[in-house]
C-alpha cells in the first residue's frame, strides 16, 4: 500500500480545516485506520504529536490573520478554536513569543511560521530492521489497565512502570511467567487505543500472555487482582528491538512508520500495539497489519 497519499490526504483535509472542526472520524476515514494509530505513525514520522502540528498550524494562520485582516481578536481566536480571547493570547504568546495585540500596535515583531506538511519516501539504508511476519492465533493477557491521557503516554508510561517494580507488581508478573512462558514473551506494555474515534485517552496495559487459543496451551487464569484482555487472531510484523531503553524501541518505530510500512503492501489493523520486554535488553515489538491485496 502506498502510504504516502493517504498521510498527505489527511494533512490536506486538516489544512482545509484549520478554521474548522477537525473531525478524528474523517482522517480514519482517509488513512483507513484508527486515530490512534495515525497519530503514532504522525508522531514518528514528524517529530512531533498531531495535535501540536495542528495548534502550530494554526497559530501560524492567526498571526496572519491579525496582520492582513481588521478581524477582531475575539473573533480570530473563536474561529481557531479557541474559547476565549485570554486562552488565545496565552496558546498565541507561548508560541510567538508576544501577545496578539502586540502586533496590532504596529510595533516592530518576529514571528513564528509553522509549515504545512508533506510526507515523501525517504530511501536511508543505513540500518537493517530484524522482523517477521507471523499468523499468530488469538491470545489472552493478564495484568493491569491504566488510563491515560495520550498526549501525556510517554512521560506517564515510564512512570507506571517505576511504580510497577516498587509496588511489587513485577515479582507478581515474574511469578506469572513461571507458569506460563507463552508468545508474546516475556512482559507486556500494551497500547489500547483509537476506537470509536477516541483520541484523548488510551488505556496502557501491563501484564502477562497467559493463554494462547492453539493445541496443548493450558489457560492459566488471571491471579487475584489482574484482568484479562483478548486479542484476537491476527498477523503481526514481529520486530527485534534489542538494546538500552528506550531508545531500541523508539528507533524501531521510527524505522518501521518511516521506511517498512510506506514501501509495503500492508495497512496496520485495529489492534493494540505490544511491547515485550525479555531479559538481558531484549525487546519486541508487535504491530498487527493486514495485507493489502485481501483488504481491498
């Protein structure tokens, strides 16, 4: 699947309503995949979240506004919407480095410009991606849900899992793998998120495989206090990730949005994202896809 249309067809779609509601269910529609998982592909491939592109957008598009319009500045703010003149000023300061009115008042200013877009094939061949690609069956974790807000996923993740090692949360999940030992390995750091649209909360799972739906697999039911999730059967590109944290995964993400998933012929499905932590600095990462030539 050429991955670079769509992603530029999304960015359209946003310039086209920067003035406007942006609505999460059309880019789904234009990208074919959930919101949360084009704002992770957006995250890596622009170096920054999809709603801060979109706020520098229009932050740019305001500042316009007040130098080529006599727009009042209540008026700019709502239709970029903002709700009210002191949030604008605060959002517009922040990122300009003065106040609106500043430049209203004909005083000599320097302002910022946030570009649009524009995603292109890149050929680096500097680093060779480990992977697989595997029909795994449907399969159980058991373990523990945390919500959270998704802009704030990569300062609170970490945190969670500090608090996982001083609460003793991990002897429990090592007690676990004793009895279990079932793909995907080790422990897991699951990202739940996207559906329905939904893009301000996600839930981040920790926990354990403790069944896997195939011959000869015991179901060992999930101890006192942990629940249990059920992903369903699926094909996954299963990527090496070995390394010091976190930068071994965050490269492998970038690597695999940036360069794998644009030149292939797969789409990612709506399934969570797994992380698998191992011993001895040794991670995967599972990212579930679908082929292209079956799903039309």
């Amino acid at each position: 699947m050429n991955w670079i249309n769509p992603l530029n067809a999304a960015i359209d779609y946003i310039e086209e309503n920067l003035d406007g509601d942006i609505s999460n269910q059309e880019i789904t529609k234009i990208v074919n995949c959930s919101i949360y998982n084009f704002q992770r592909m957006f995250s890596y491939l622009a170096d920054k979240s999809l709603s801060e592109y979109i706020r520098s957008r229009r932050l740019t598009r305001a500042a316009l506004d007040i130098m080529n319009t006599d727009a009042k500045l209540i008026d700019i703010a709502m239709k970029y919407g903002y709700e009210s003149q002191d949030s604008f000023t605060r959002a517009f300061k922040a990122f300009h480095g003065i106040v609106p009115s500043a430049i209203r008042n004909g005083a000599a200013v320097q302002l910022k410009s946030y570009p649009k877009l524009s995603f292109k094939i890149t050929v680096e061949g500097e680093n060779c991606m480990t992977y697989q690609i595997e029909k795994w069956p449907a399969f159980k974790v058991a373990g523990f849900k945390h919500r959270i807000k998704t802009e704030e996923a990569f300062k609170i993740v970490p945190e969670l899992w500090s608090q996982a090692w001083n609460s003793g949360t991990m002897n429990r999940f090592f007690d676990l793998l004793m009895k279990t030992d079932y793909r995907p390995a080790g422990i897991l750091g699951i990202a739940i998120g996207g559906q329905g649209g939904n893009s301000i909360e996600m839930d981040y799972f920790m926990g354990v495989t403790n069944h896997v739906e195939t011959d000869n697999v015991c179901h060992v039911p999930a101890p006192d206090g942990m629940e249990e999730i059920h992903i369903k059967s699926a094909t996954w590109v299963i990527i090496q990730a070995n390394g010091a944290l976190p930068d071994a995964v965050q490269k492998v993400y970038k690597q695999f949005y940036s360069e794998w998933l644009p030149g292939s012929n797969y789409q990612l499905d709506d399934l969570p994202i797994f992380e698998c932590y191992m011993q001895d600095n040794r991670q995967e990462v599972w990212v579930a896809v679908k082929d292209n030539k079956r799903t039309g």
